[in-house]
C-alpha cells in the first residue's frame, strides 16, 4: 500500500477527480492548502495598490492505492494536473509515502481490504 500525496493547483480538481474515477481510483481525501515553492508567491493589485501574496491557494489529495494502482494513479495525475503541453511552474507535486498498515474503523478490516 501507498499514500500518494498530490499537490495541485485547485482549477484542476475536477478533472483530476473525473480521470482518477475513470482508471479505478474512488477514494480519496481532498483538503484546501497553502504554499509556495519556486514560485516564490505572486504580486496582485487591490484598488489600485499592488501588494504580494506569499501563500499560493492550492489542493492537496490524499490517495491511497493498493500496490497494483500506484503506477496509474502517478500516470493520471502527471498527465491531467499538468497545465499546458509541457506543464508549468506551480503545476504541483506527487510524493509516494510507503504505508505499513490502513485498518476499517467502521468493521476492524486491516490491510490490503481496508483501502
């Protein structure tokens, strides 16, 4: 098993959502973050006062997947995240997070059954 944590800028949730349902991923955690990396934040004007913006608004997923899933969750979520042909600074990030064990609250269900 493996968390994949995705970063990804928030115009691209649906899609997202919509192209991992379609190769088989139905679960998934969804919160507001954010951050910057290279982007260093951006400027903005407000009533004619420029001024910065440190903190970028992004989405962070996170997916569980069973060992056979990770290769085309990655697939899916480089492929439809990505803006432009090329993709874009700020597109975002995957991190793969090995998982030992994921037990079912609601009926005790532990490993693989459980995600």
């Amino acid at each position: 098993m493996k968390l994949l944590l995705a970063i990804i800028q928030p115009t691209k949730l649906q899609a997202v959502r919509d192209a991992l349902y379609q190769v088989g991923v139905e679960r998934m955690t969804v919160c507001d973050a954010q951050g910057y990396g290279r982007q260093r934040g951006q400027t903005a004007t407000y009533r004619g006062i420029e001024y910065r913006v440190n903190m970028l608004r992004k989405i962070s997923l996170e997916i569980w997947v069973n060992d056979d899933f990770v290769e085309r969750t990655i697939d899916t979520l480089l492929r439809v995240a990505r803006t432009g042909s090329q993709g874009n600074i700020g597109d975002g990030k995957v991190f793969i997070i090995p998982t030992d064990e994921a037990i079912s609250i609601d009926g005790g269900t532990r490993g693989l059954g459980a995600v």
